[in-house]
C-alpha cells in the first residue's frame, strides 16, 4: 500500500502486516504522548488505546502535539483519538478517560501487545509496571525534563524502574523544552517497532540517558 512505501524496506511488507494486528496502549496523551501516539498511528499499528483523565491547559502549548487554542479545556485522550483518525483512518483508536493506578491498571492494560510510558508522574508507572508484569507484555519508559530525557525498554517481571526511581515523592511540575518529549518518544517507537515484530529491543535492561544541552547519550545497565 502507498500509504506505508516509505516503510519499506526498512521494515519488511510482513512486519508491516504485523503491526496491523497489535494494539498498543500509550498512557498519557500530552508531551510524550502525543508524539508516540502520531508515531504509532504513522506506523500502521492496528489498534491505539489511548489513556488520560486529564485536559489540555495552556501551559501545554510549548510542548504537546494536540494541544492547540482550540482544544484548551478539551480531554486529552479525546483529541488524540481524533487526531489518529485524521492521521489513519485505518488505525482504531480507543480514548479512556481514566486515571491509571495499582488497582485497575491490569484491566486497563489488558489486551495490549505492548505499554509505552506518556506519563508525568511515579506512582503511574510503578504501577503500568507491575501490570505489565502481570500481564506478560513489555513496557517501554520514557520522560522528559528540561534539556534532558531517558528512555528504557522493560521486559515483563524485570521491575527496572524501581531502580531507576528510589523514591515516589510528588514535586513541583519540571521545565520541559518542546524538543525533548519528541526525542524521547521516538527513541520508545523505535523500541516499540522492534517488539512488535520480533525483534530484540536494544535498550531492554539498559537505560539511555540524552543531555540535549551538550548532546550526550549515555547508556547503562540496570
């Protein structure tokens, strides 16, 4: 199909046919999401599960794909799901406007051939983590802060942001540049994209850690 060419031969006309029958859950629908969500829809994944309880405000302009004036006070999940349908018509998108926790996580995730992390908060990956764990999938971390971001690919049962986060208390929101959001979401798609095809992730036990300011990566085992 034309509308996939430029995939090719980068991915073989098999693997695109793969990716018609995933579904991929992203939570979090502003600053990382928004761009895992356009990557997603792009790739030809079948099915985009969309999760945010939150609207756009506007101090999400500077950063987050679907946040325009006009969808200022709009659900977040909602405005992703129509812009997939704008990107995709043939991608299905499932909007939720629910907040993830320890308690409904698995029922939320379920069904889901992998999780990739839009989130802003701890307490919500922890708990996509344990889920996914649970539920034999991986979860593909991601965030931003400032100049910086990291990205990590965690295999089910191996439980690696609890070691990358000690602690779980709440701080004020960080300053996020526009630029890192969209490095670190398609550092996930890419891992994503090897998942969902076979592939070995290249950041699975490992994470990678970008400073913008003076162009570093640094990648260490966990």
């Amino acid at each position: 199909m034309e509308r996939y060419s430029r995939n090719i031969p980068a991915i073989s006309k098999e693997e695109q046919e793969i990716l018609k029958n995933k579904t991929v859950t992203v939570i979090g629908c502003g600053g990382l999401g928004g761009y895992l969500i356009n990557g997603a829809a792009r790739l030809g994944v079948g099915k985009i599960r969309l999760i945010d309880c939150d609207v756009f405000s506007e101090s999400n302009l500077n950063r987050q794909l679907f946040c325009t004036e006009k969808s200022l006070g709009k659900s977040k999940a909602d405005e992703a799901a129509k812009a997939v349908a704008l990107i995709n018509s043939e991608v299905k998108a499932e909007a939720i406007n629910c907040k993830v926790s320890e308690e409904n996580a698995c029922v939320l995730l379920k069904g889901s051939d992998i999780v990739l992390d839009g989130f802003d908060n701890i307490e919500g990956r922890l708990a996509a983590e344990h889920a996914c764990e649970e539920l034999g999938i991986y979860f593909v971390h991601g965030a931003a802060a400032g100049w910086y971001c990291q990205a990590s690919t965690v295999a089910p049962g191996k439980r690696h942001l609890e070691k990358i986060y000690k602690q779980t208390s709440k701080t004020d929101p960080p300053s996020v540049l526009t630029f890192a959001p969209g490095l670190t979401a398609n550092i996930q798609l890419s891992e994503m994209l090897k998942v969902l095809v076979g592939q070995k992730p290249s950041l699975e036990g490992k994470l990678l850690i970008a400073d913008l300011q003076h162009m570093t990566f640094n990648t260490v085992e966990l």
